[in-house]
C-alpha cells in the first residue's frame, strides 16, 4: 500500500490495508499487527473533537451508570496490582476523565492522583473525596518528581497517543524503581478486530494506534519496562452503558439489537455489572527495581 509510515509499536515499515473507516484508512503491521492510522493523523480535525465536551460526546460522563462501571473495573485491577508488590501505594492515573476510578482508588487507600487533559472533567475529579490532586493537560507538563509514584494507572489513554514513546518514557522517568504500570487498550489484533473490520467499536478517529499485544511489548521493553503480565482486559459492564455506546456509536456491530434491547429490557436486568471484553486487553509492566539507566530514551 502506498504509505511510508512506519507502525508506532515496533517501528517496522511493513503496511497492510486493514480497512477503511471514517475517511482513515487504516494499515495492520506485518511484523507486530498492530492496527495505525495509515498517513499522518489529520492533528486538525483530531483536535477538534477534543475541543468539544469530548466525555460527554463519546458516552464517557459521569453518570452514576458509568461511574459504577467504572469504579468497579478499577477495584479488580487494584487487587490485581497489590498481589504484584508495588513499592508503595502512590498511584497516578493518565486521562482520569471526571475521576471515578481515582474515587475508587482513594477508597481503597491508595494516595490517588490523576492527570486529564479536559479542564471540566479534571475540574470534578479534583473535587473527590479522598483525591490528592488533579493535574490539567499532559503527563510530560504535569508537576511530579522523577521516581516518586508507584503505580501508572492508562485506561483506553494509550491507543490516543501517536507517537507512544515519549509518553512511556516519561512515565518510566516517573515511576520509582519497582513501580508498576498498568494500561488497558483496545487489541488491534483480537479475533473482534478481524471478524468486524470497519464495525469493530474501537475504530475511531481519535485512535491513532491500536496495539497488538506483540507490539505493545516490543513498545514497552525498547522503554525499559519488564513486561509482567498481559491478557484479556475484563471490564465491568453493564446493557445499560453498551446501549448507550450503541445510540452514539451507530455503525457498531449489533448496535441495532442493542439498542432494542435497551427499549424492551426492564432496568433491573440492564443494569446489571458483569465481566465483558469486546477484543481489548491488558498490560501490566515494572520499571526494574536497579536498573541504572533507560534504555531507548531518546
């Protein structure tokens, strides 16, 4: 395919012709098949979607509804990070949104922080009960010291970065040796990805790189992290939210049956919190406790 780009992951110029969605044309890695917007991402019309209310937009709110799930998801993964040993329990999460999961996390005794870029979602989650503070914009601008969290909490953040190093080094640069960091990303290589093409749910303009869970090591290790572990990323869910993400989102696959269901179903049922994975996974990486220098830190 005519493309010169090389895939963000691995850095292998090995394009493949995915699909085509939205106008973008997207290329699958033949090396690491990891799914990337083909040309250079259109920074224009990326930055107008987050001039609007983008949580809102794109069902990301803070609804009670949402809230729920979304506390729930980050109370699993918090069991999961203390049964890994981080060296303490200061914990920062990139792109909070309205701060649900830095809620939960204070709850659970973590000193919590978080970083957003969107100045009305971090102005709520500054206002949580428990949170140490909310810092507006990007990491690499935030006010935090070298070495001095202990866990990096990414969900769905990672896909929207293109290039991803500079993130995942200063996130390194941040971590204490030992620390941990968690990210919860879309596959772009799961059985979901290939079987709905154009309609898988992930496919938006904003995601600049889908990683498959080989390049996302490749990405990892050239930044120095140690790969721990890596698998299917168990969200809690519920109808009521995944029909909502139908109503915004309408070229999802069995959006139409979703979206009945969401007329016909009593609340009870809809409501629901259950496990549910639509093709994304997880990655939990340690920055190695004595390591003297970062490796690809360019």
């Amino acid at each position: 395919m005519n493309t010169a780009r090389a895939c963000p992951a691995c850095r292998r110029r090995q394009p493949r012709l995915f699909c085509t969605h939205q106008e973008v044309q997207y290329a699958r890695c033949g090396f690491c098949a990891t799914l990337y917007q083909a040309t250079e991402p259109d920074r224009e019309r990326i930055a107008g979607i987050y001039q609007q209310d983008y949580h809102a937009v794109r069902g990301h709110s803070s609804d009670p509804v949402v809230e729920a799930t979304k506390q729930a998801t980050m109370q699993a993964y918090l069991r999961m990070l203390e049964g890994l040993h981080p060296p303490g329990r200061r914990l920062v999460e990139v792109g909070c949104s309205a701060g649900a999961g830095l809620a939960a996390a204070a709850r659970a005794g973590w000193r919590a922080e978080g970083v957003e870029l969107a100045t009305p979602a971090a102005q709520i989650a500054r206002q949580r009960p428990g949170v140490q503070a909310v810092h507006t914009g990007r990491l690499q601008d935030a006010p935090l010291n070298n070495e001095q969290a202990d866990v990096f909490v990414l969900f769905d953040v990672i896909e929207h970065v293109d290039p991803p190093e500079d993130l995942l080094n200063t996130i390194y640069r941040l971590l204490c040796p030992g620390g941990l960091l968690l990210m919860v990303t879309p596959d772009g290589a799961s059985l979901t990805t290939r079987l709905m093409k154009g309609r898988w749910p992930h496919l938006l303009v904003e995601h600049l790189v889908l990683f498959s869970r080989r390049g996302m090591r490749i990405a990892l290790q050239e930044t120095g992290f140690r790969v721990e572990r890596i698998g299917f990323a168990w969200k809690r869910m519920n109808l009521e939210v995944m029909v909502r993400h139908a109503t915004i989102h309408r070229h999802v696959a069995f959006g139409r049956l979703l979206r009945l269901l969401g007329r016909v179903l009593p609340m009870f049922i809809l409501r629901r919190t259950v496990p549910f994975n639509i093709g994304e996974f997880y990655v939990v990486a340690r920055r190695p406790p004595h390591s003297a220098s970062q490796t690809g830190s360019g």
